[in-house]
C-alpha cells in the first residue's frame, strides 16, 4: 500500500497500525456502526502474575474504537484518540479477548466511541470510551 493509499479491508486497516499488528489483533468485522477485532491469547502479553496486562487491554479497546471511528470519518480526514478511559472489570487468563466498539456519538469535530472487551465465556472483562478527535486539513478534504 503506497503512502497515500486508504486501508479499506479488515487486514490493510491492522496492517496500517504496525502497534496493533504487533499484538497479533485481527478484525473480524469493521464499518462505523460496529467494529469487532480479537486480541489472541499470548504469554508474552501478560503480567508477572500469568494474567493478561492491562496495557494489552487499552491498546485492543483504542485500536477496534479508533478503527470504528475512523470509518465514520469524512473523506480526507484523519483521527486520533484526545480521551480514553478504561474500566477494567475482570482478570484474563489463557483467553483469546474480543472487542466490541460502537460509536455513541458521531459529531463534526468528534466521535465517542465505546468498546466492550469480553472473554471466551462472553464475560465482559473491560469497558472503554474514547473520544476520537476529527482532523481536518487546513486545505480540507482530499
């Protein structure tokens, strides 16, 4: 994909966030209703206690949310997260975490969008809502 190229598929979009890729996060659906994406379960993300780091949480909770509001976005317009909070509900052991983003505002100048993260069982592990700010160019759309 060349500089200027828009990811539009599930595997350009993770592709296009080397951070997320990294993780081994996958999208399974994405559109700017709904973003699904899945954090697989690795040793190397987790605590000294054997649980899945709390870090790895937020970056799954900020890449599908992001994702989702990115898809929102005008045309020529780019995003980044001004706000995020996580609550984190439930210790992860040995599970794959799948996260659910939908947006709860769509605005001219922001998009708030909130992500549920669940286990294997469907058990809700953690609740994030982010604010994405929505970045225009001075010269405007592309």
């Amino acid at each position: 994909m060349g500089p200027d190229a828009v990811p539009v598929t599930p595997d350009e979009l993770i592709a296009a966030m080397p951070f997320a890729a990294g993780l081994r996060i996958r999208l399974e659906t994405a559109s700017a209703a709904e973003t699904v994406a899945v954090l697989p379960w690795s040793d190397a993300n987790t605590t000294l206690a054997g649980l899945l780091h709390g870090g790895a949480l937020m970056t799954l909770a900020d890449t599908t949310g992001a994702v989702c509001a990115y898809l929102g976005l005008p045309q020529g317009a780019r995003t980044a997260t001004t706000q995020s909070g996580t609550h984190l509900l439930r210790a992860v052991s040995g599970s794959d975490v799948r996260a659910t983003a939908r947006p709860v505002h769509s605005g001219r100048t922001q998009i708030v969008v909130q992500t549920d993260l669940t286990d294997d069982r469907g058990r809700l592990v953690a609740r994030t809502t982010q604010t994405q700010a929505v970045l225009i160019s001075p010269d405007g759309p592309r």
